[in-house]
C-alpha cells in the first residue's frame, strides 16, 4: 500500500515526482472546438507539470455495437487529433483502453461496490439513455448502463490524481471519489480520491444555437475541418433570430457568433468593438462572422500543421499509442495486484 505520492505517481525526465491525470475520450469521431474549450486546453496546459494517461476508451462505445468500423478508425482519428493539438506522447501516454484489459477486471470488481440505483440517478447517463432510447432501433445494452462503472476503473486504475474532462463528466467523477473513498476506507488506503477539472468553457453551444455542440448533432467545427469549411459553417451560423437588419440593435448575450468571438479570438479589443457596435445597430452580422471565420482560422492553421506532418506519418501515431498503452498496462497490472490482495483473490480456502 501507498501513500498519495509514492509509488501512485509518475517520474519525470527530471526525476521529479509528478502526480497523475487520467481523461479520455470515446472514439465515435472527430474532435472539434467544444472538446478544446471544455478539455483539451487544459490537458495541453497540465502535461508538463501532471504524468498524464490519456485514453480512448473504446470499451465504452457499446451504442456503436453496429458500426465496428467507426470506432476503429476512430481510435487512429483521435491520436491524431491529440497529436494535432499538440499533446506530446514522448511526455504523455496515449492509451487505448481495450488493449489494457485489467480495465475490465477492476470494473468487475469495482462494481461490487455501485448500486444500481446510484448508477440509475446518474444525470449524465440517465440523458444519454433517454437519447438512446429514442433512436428507432432503440435498444440500451447493459454495456452502455454500466459504461460510468468502467469509467471508474479507468480513472483508478493508474491511481489518477486529477481528471480535466468537460462538464458533462461531472457525474462520473463524483461517482470515482465515492467509489475510492469506500474501498479504501474498507481495505486499507489504495486509491487516491481524484478530484475533477472543468475547462474554461464547460458547454459550448453548437453553431446552430442548440445548447451543446455535438459530434453526431450536426452542429460542430471539427479541429481538422478546411479553412473554407469553417467559414461557410460560421457564415451559417445562428445568432440573434430577433435582429432583421445590420441597423436593429443587436443581442451579444447568448449569441453564439459572440460566444465563439469570446471563446477563440484573441484580439479582444476586436471583439469588445464588435460588440459595441452590434448592440448599437452599426454592424452587420457578415462582418461579425467574417471576422470570427478568420479567427478560428488563424486558432486552427497550426493545428492543421501537425495534423498533415502527423496524417503523413502513420507509423508515428501507431507507435504513439503502443508505448503509451504498454506503459498503462504495466502500470494496470502493479494496480491489480494490490487489489487482488487486498481482495485475498489468491488466498485459497480462507482463514
Ligand atoms: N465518457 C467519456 C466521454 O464520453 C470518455 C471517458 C472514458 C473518460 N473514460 C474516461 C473521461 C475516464 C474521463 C476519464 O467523453
């Protein structure tokens, strides 16, 4: 047994202690602006200071049970998408879950501990099972009820500190904290109680207005979309509905154009001004939007750099992911060994 530094946390290239982040991402699909704000900004900010394990958890895609292939090829799609952002796997472990199986064994386990009814009052679950459930071929797989458990062991499992995710997460983690708490309290101190990390923006609205944007929503900027891509989707954005000419005063409370600006462009003098004129009718919405086209651009043309140096170096990704899930799974097997005994799994006939 440990104590929350020791043997929980990784060395450095300088040799100095680091604590642990786990966060991870299912692979349904392209990363786009709303997993920046709300996650991805922090884990470029933290992976120098935290030993982070970041996983693409395709255990947890049991609603795309049908479209095997989807997730396959997302798994290479968000390595290199994190690799695109700049998240470095020399410092960091890009993880792929499945290829770590211990996952599922502390799951197993860990479930022992989260009752049903926990799992059932879970808001985030309970909105994602209300959704599934209205597809036509509604059908939930217990997989999918207990994808929050796993989500636990994904976070024990390297003994995680700290779990920046969006806001959305917040359930799960809550859950992680409990489950730590109850099993140390009963075994003897062997996880250390994480704690969550919301970004700066925790919910970004989707370019159609709605209140998140989404993958499958059809309301997304994807990190790799083409400069004339985003353009034509700000060009169509939604924004303030009740505003018929560039001369009406205009909303910037709740627009999403102003939302963006306030999110991504830097030249904040830019958009203060924007804003005064839109709400004096002195500005059109084209030259809003315009201006936020340009500004994303300029946020996503280094972006796009590493994307096409990385995107012509597949060898590069794939080895990404195996040294980073090779590290996790050594780091997952020290892990369940302390829970096996702790649990006396090897103890044979008992006391
Ligand atoms: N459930 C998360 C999502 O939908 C992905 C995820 C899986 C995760 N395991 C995790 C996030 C562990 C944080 C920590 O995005």
């Amino acid at each position: 047994m440990s104590d929350a530094g020791g043997e929980s946390a990784g060395e450095s290239a300088q040799g100095e202690v680091r604590q642990r982040i786990l966060t991870g991402v299912r692979p349904t699909g392209p990363l786009h602006l709303g997993h920046y704000a709300g996650a991805l900004e922090n884990w470029l900010r933290l992976q120098d200071e935290y030993d982070c394990f970041f996983l693409i958890a395709d255990y947890q895609v049991s609603d795309y049970a049908s479209d095997i292939d989807v997730v396959r090829r997302g798994v290479l799609e968000v390595a290199l998408d994190w690799l695109a952002v700049g998240l470095d796997p020399e410092e960091s472990h890009f993880v792929i879950e499945s290829h770590v199986p211990e996952h599922a064994e502390l799951t197993v386990w860990l479930s022992w501990w989260i009752s049903l009814g926990r799992l059932e009052r879970n808001p985030t679950l309970k909105a994602e099972i209300a959704e599934l459930e209205s597809r036509s071929d509604a059908a939930v797989p217990v997989a999918f009820f207990t994808y929050p458990v796993m989500q636990v062991a994904n976070i024990l499992l390297p003994r995680a500190h700290l779990v920046p995710t969006g806001e959305d997460q917040s359930p799960h983690i809550e859950l992680t904290r409990e489950v730590a708490r109850r099993f140390n309290r009963r075994f003897g101190y062997t996880f250390p109680v994480p704690s969550g990390l919301v970004g700066r923006v925790p919910r970004l609205v989707g370019t159609d207005g709605s209140a998140k944007m989404g993958k499958s929503a059809g309301n997304a900027i994807d990190l790799g979309d083409e400069s004339d891509v985003v353009t034509a989707k700000v060009m169509g954005m939604y924004t303030d509905p009740t505003r018929l000419r560039a001369t009406d005063p205009g909303h910037v409370e709740g627009n999403p154009v102003f939302m963006y600006h306030d999110a991504f462009n830097p030249d904040t003098a830019e958009v203060d001004d924007l804003k005064e004129r839109y709400r004096g009718g002195r500005v059109g919405d084209v030259e809003v939007k315009r201006k936020l086209a340009a500004a994303l651009n300029a946020f996503l043309d280094p972006i796009r750099e590493r994307r096409s140096h990385y995107g012509a170096r597949p060898k590069l990704v794939r080895d990404a992911l195996a040294s980073g899930t090779e590290h996790a799974r050594a780091v997952g097997r020290e892990t369940m060994g302390d829970v096996r005994s702790a649990l006396r799994l090897d103890d044979i006939g008992g006391a």
